[in-house]
C-alpha cells in the first residue's frame, strides 16, 4: 500500500499477539518519531518505551486495564528538563517552563507520535492512543520516574495485531475542511455531516446498550461528563503548575 491507502485503513488495534516488538524496529520508528517537524528544532519531548514487567503491567493498569497484551507501551512527553539543562551548561536562560512552550512541545510530541505510528502500521504493526494519559498523569509521571519539567501527553499501546477490528467511522471533509474562513453550520449542515456518526450501526448499538437518546448522549452522560471533566481538568493543571509547565 502506499502511504495514503496506509492512513485511510487505519484502525485503531486493542489485543496483541505475545510477540515483541524487536529493538531494532523500535529503533527505526523512533527515528522516523524524530524526523516530524518540530518548533524551532529544539525537540522539546522525550518517548519512554516501556516492555517489561512488572512495569508493564502497573503502567496498564494505570490505563484502567486497556490493551493489556500490548507488548510496547509508548508514552511521549513535553520535556523542557533537558533544554533547561543544555541551557545552564552553556550559561543560558532558562525560559521554557511556561505555557507557551508546554503548547508548543505538545504540538511536537503530537507530530512524532504520529510519525512513530505511521511508520508502524507501514511495518505492520497495530497500535491505540490511550487518552487515559490525561486521567493519570502525576501518578505515570511518578512510576516512569519523571522529573520536574517532564509530563506525560501522549499514550500509544503498539503490537503485532491479533485481531482486525472494524474500521471507525470519521466525519467527512464537508465537517472539517473551511475554505478561505470559518463557516459556521446551520442546524441543518450539522445534523447532515453527522449522520455518518449517528448512523453508524456500531454506534446505534452502543446507544441501545446505554439508553441514551442518541449517540451523543453517550459522551456526554456516561463517557465524558462535566463533573470528571471539571475534576481531571483541575488536577491536570495542578500537575502542570508542579512540572514547572504553568507558570503564573
């Protein structure tokens, strides 16, 4: 496949066979990881690849259970620990412990990541981004020993696949693609680039199983309600005023 059929076959892989993932291959997807573009070539992020237990598993579970025959754990941090040392060895400032630069090493953590998993499904390998991240992230900063300056964003569970799972649906260029400004929907332009979402039999299941009136109901009553998000948000921030990350 080339590289446009590889992205648009993409599907999100939760169980894996018991096989590793070589050091060598590792290797190589880091490297392609490195070669994203990245603000002011300054690499702001580290990736900690975690495969032996009992590590593996307390990092799971820190996941609430997810993927747990993944054989290769990714975690893909905002790192201005190392710049600030690179700083006081050539007696330089040390300005990059603020929101800025947690924003702008985000976004490159973001680009590596999805470089490393590019390349991965061009190797054949499965992979799911684990938003649980964001739930944990003082608690898997603490058991990958991160120091100040150093926060956990990104979450990737990486394997050889042992299933073929169905292939999520997506909304179309028509809900995402503004030409020249912003446009904003009518009602109507809504509710008719949703139906791909709402229509979708997976999705229609999941509102039976849940009696919700629809499948947004779903997010926002039982997958992602205001009190958890309020909660996580607040002890996310807290976190990022203790990295260092947010300084006001």
């Amino acid at each position: 496949m080339n590289a446009i059929e590889t992205i648009l076959s993409h599907r999100s892989v939760r169980q894996f066979a018991s096989e590793p993932v070589n050091d060598h291959l590792l290797a190589d997807l880091v490297q392609c990881g490195l070669r994203a573009s990245n603000t002011g070539n300054m690499q702001l992020y580290s990736i900690i690849a975690t495969t032996q237990e009992p590590l593996r598993t307390a990092l799971c579970q820190l996941h609430f259970g997810q993927c747990a025959s993944a054989p290769l754990w990714l975690t893909l941090c905002t790192d201005v620990a190392r710049y600030h040392q690179y700083c006081r060895l050539n007696q330089c400032d040390e300005p990059y412990g603020n929101l800025l630069w947690f924003v702008s090493a985000l976004v490159d953590a973001s680009l590596c990541a999805q470089n490393i998993c590019l390349a991965a499904e061009d190797r054949g390998l499965g992979f799911c981004y684990l938003g649980t991240v964001n739930y944990n992230t003082r608690r898997i900063a603490d058991l990958l020993q991160c120091p100040r300056g150093v926060v956990p964003v990104i979450a990737i569970a990486m394997g050889h696949p042992a299933e073929e799972p169905r292939r999520s649906e997506r909304l179309g260029t028509d809900a995402i693609l503004h030409r020249e400004t912003y446009h904003v929907p009518t009602d109507e332009e809504l509710i008719a680039t949703h139906k791909v979402r709402d229509d979708d039999p997976f999705n229609r299941q999941m509102v039976r199983e849940n009696g919700t009136r629809n499948y947004c109901e779903i997010f926002t009553t039982k997958r992602y309600p205001r009190p958890m998000n309020e909660s996580v948000s607040r002890d996310l921030l807290q976190f990022l005023k203790d990295s260092g990350m947010w300084d006001f």
